[in-house]
C-alpha cells in the first residue's frame, strides 16, 4: 500500500517552502502551508516579536486547522530555525494535530547556526510518533542528490 505523505511547513523569507516544494516533488505527498491569522512584521522587528514568543511558548493563531491529520502514515514537518528552535507556528500546528503512530520528518533552514534544538523541539511536541533524522539546509543551498539520499533513509 502506498504511504500518505504530508508536507507541512511554516516560511517567512521562502527558503523552507523551497525545500518543502523540493520534497514534495520528490514524494507525491500533498502540500500544506502553515500560514498565521496576523502575519509578522516586515523588517527588523520580527526578530524581537520572535523571541519574546519563544521565550513565553506563544502559540500564535493560524488560518486553519488541518483536518484530516489521522490519514497520514508520514508527516515532514518543516521550519526556519529562529533563535536556535521552531517557528512559534510550528510550535501551534504540533499542538493542534496528534501524530502519535505516525512517522514524523522534521526539515529545516537556517543561517548558519544549523539545528539548534529544532529537531528535539519538534519530538517533543509529536508525543507517540516515530522521530527521523532531520535535513538541515543553511538558507536555500540545497541540492537535488542532497535530498535524494536523506529521503532514502527516512521513509
Ligand atoms: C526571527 C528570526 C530568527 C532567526 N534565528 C536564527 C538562528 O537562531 N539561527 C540561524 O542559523 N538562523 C536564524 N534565522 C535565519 C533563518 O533561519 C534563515 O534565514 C531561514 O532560512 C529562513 O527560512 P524561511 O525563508 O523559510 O523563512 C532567523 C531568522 C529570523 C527571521
């Protein structure tokens, strides 16, 4: 039987939907944006706005809700790296949806400062589902045999 891909991924500057869009080509699975019901700032001052919402585990509120988490077999679950962790609309959308019994790929972007403790945050927050090795890109340096290999690996 096939196994049902999701994608899931938050982007603020596209570099993780680059890669989301990389992967789904690559699996068929289907294509899901986390996207914020009040946006962040343009600019400089996301980068505050940031990490007071990490610091205070601000769960922002999303435009939608997915619903029909349960028919998944695999779910990547991609962000950008902000202050060494997820994207605090990452942190909403594990919140919001169950994936114990499921197979859980985080992949992530960043610049320079690689995984922090994205990938831990993530596992953290998908109680019950089976963790893989994540793929970390420094912004969109990805390459097509880069992914090939990772993909052979984790699903
Ligand atoms: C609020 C904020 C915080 C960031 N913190 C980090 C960081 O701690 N380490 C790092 O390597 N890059 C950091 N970055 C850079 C992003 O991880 C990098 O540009 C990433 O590729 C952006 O992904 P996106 O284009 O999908 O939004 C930060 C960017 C923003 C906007």
């Amino acid at each position: 039987l096939e196994k049902k891909i999701l994608i899931a991924y938050y982007t603020h500057s596209n570099n993780t939907e680059k890669l989301a869009k990389a992967i789904q080509n690559k699996t068929g699975g289907v294509l899901h944006k986390i996207t914020l019901k009040t946006p962040y700032p343009s600019g400089r001052s996301i980068s505050d706005q940031a990490k007071k919402e990490i610091d205070a585990g601000f769960k922002p509120e999303l435009v939608s809700k997915l619903d029909d988490a349960e028919t998944y077999d695999v779910v990547f679950v991609g962000s950008p790296n902000w202050w060494y962790t997820i994207a605090p609309p990452v942190t909403t959308f594990l919140s919001e949806n169950d994936f114990a019994g499921k197979v859980v790929v985080p992949f992530y972007t960043h610049g320079g400062g690689g995984a922090g403790s994205i990938e831990e945050d993530i596992a953290k927050l998908c109680e019950g589902a089976k963790i893989q090795v994540g793929l970390s890109v420094y912004g969109d340096g990805f390459n097509d045999a880069q992914i090939d290999t990772w993909l052979k690996k984790v699903i």
